[in-house]
C-alpha cells in the first residue's frame, strides 16, 4: 500500500476550506482510527484516535517515539502537524507541513493542509498555490479540487469588493459580491476580513465530522 493510501485512510488529514456546516466522514474515514488500518503501524494507529479524542499530548508522545525511530516517516510527521494545527501552533504546524511538501512533494495532503493554513490567515494567493500543487501530485484529490473552488470565490470577493470601493454604483459586482456573502456567511462588513472559518480538522469521538481544512 502507498504512502499516498495510508494518508487518505487516517481521518484527521482532510481538511476542507468550506465554511458550511461539515457533513459525516465517509466510513473508511471512519474507520481510520482503529489500529487495524492496514499499512499504519499500531503506534500511530493509536496516536490518531487519541488525536479524535483530543489526547494531544499523549497522542504526541507516541508519534514522537516514533519519530525517534524514524525521522522521515510522512504519517507520522503529517500527525504531528495535525496535532500542531489543533493546539493552535499555526508557526510549528506550517513548518511541519512545509517540511513534508519539500521531503515528500508526490503527496497531496500536505500541500491541502498547508493551503488551510494559509487561508485561515487570508493568505489566499499561497493557498491556491499549495492546492494547485497537491492536484498538481494527485489530479483526482476531490477535498483540494473543493478547496481551491472555495479560494478562488474568496479571490473573487476580494476584486468585487475593489471593484465596488471604486464605484459605488457598479451593481453587477455588488449582487456578485452579496452572493459570495451568502454563500460564505460573511457579515456585510467586508470579504476581505479574515472570516470566521475555515478550521483545521478536528476528529471527535462519538460523532467525527468532515474535517474543515
């Protein structure tokens, strides 16, 4: 099984830039957290469902044991960033994911969850440039194919929004834009504040959602 593989099954590497409400994970997602996933040793079978169960330090602790090992292995470093993204240490998890592109640039999850990085921070020009490469690597990645529909909507609000600072009464882009605003959930302030999602993954144990990075 590839590397590749073993990624797609762990639940806690997709993340999706939209902002409605997350639906269901399919059930091999599901199913990634037991230690039986094939191709993904029992020690970081464990450590992603204590991820689900936001055991972060324990969690962190077996994927650094691993590391120790093995410093290359990509499941384990991709945990690590996913366990960084979760407690909120955007530097270190950018850093790590930055390393698994540059190390392992085949692989499509972590150009996505770098890309999600990146666009929490409204840097939307470097996140469509990640999700372009991890298509670039796989074309049929279907959660980069979605998050790159969603920068480039963020990227268009952005013009209309220029468009209609420089003429008030351009009401093409203002019904354009009020579209994005529904579409986003975005105050009428404006789309070019940092807005309310999207969020790194974040498995939960009885009821696992899609993850939103």
């Amino acid at each position: 099984m590839s590397v590749h593989t073993i990624l797609c099954l762990v639940v806690v590497l997709h993340s999706s830039l939209a902002l409605a409400q997350p639906a269901p994970p399919p059930e091999t997602a599901g199913r990634a957290a037991q230690t039986s996933v094939p191709g993904l040793p029992p020690e970081l079978a464990e450590a992603n469902g204590m991820i689900r169960e936001g055991q972060y330090v324990t969690a962190l602790a077996k994927i650094d044991n691993v590391l120790a090992r093995d410093a290359r292995n990509p499941q384990a470093r991709f945990l690590k960033g996913i366990v960084q993204t979760d407690m909120g240490d955007t530097d270190e998890a950018t850093a790590t994911f930055q390393a698994l592109t540059e190390d392992f640039p085949e692989l499509p999850e972590p150009h996505n969850n770098l890309a999600v990085i990146w666009a929490q921070e409204g840097r939307y020009d470097k996140a469509k440039t990640e999700l372009e490469l991890a298509l670039a690597a796989h074309p049929d990645y279907a959660i980069a194919h979605e998050n790159l529909g969603d920068v480039y909507t963020r990227l268009a609000g952005s013009e209309y929004d220029r468009a209609l600072a420089l003429d008030k009464s351009n009401k093409s882009a203002q019904a354009k834009l009020t579209l994005i605003r529904e579409l986003f959930a975005v105050p009428p302030s404006s789309t070019t504040a940092k807005p309310a999602g999207p969020k790194p993954a974040t498995p939960k144990p009885a009821s696992p959602v899609k993850p939103k990075k």
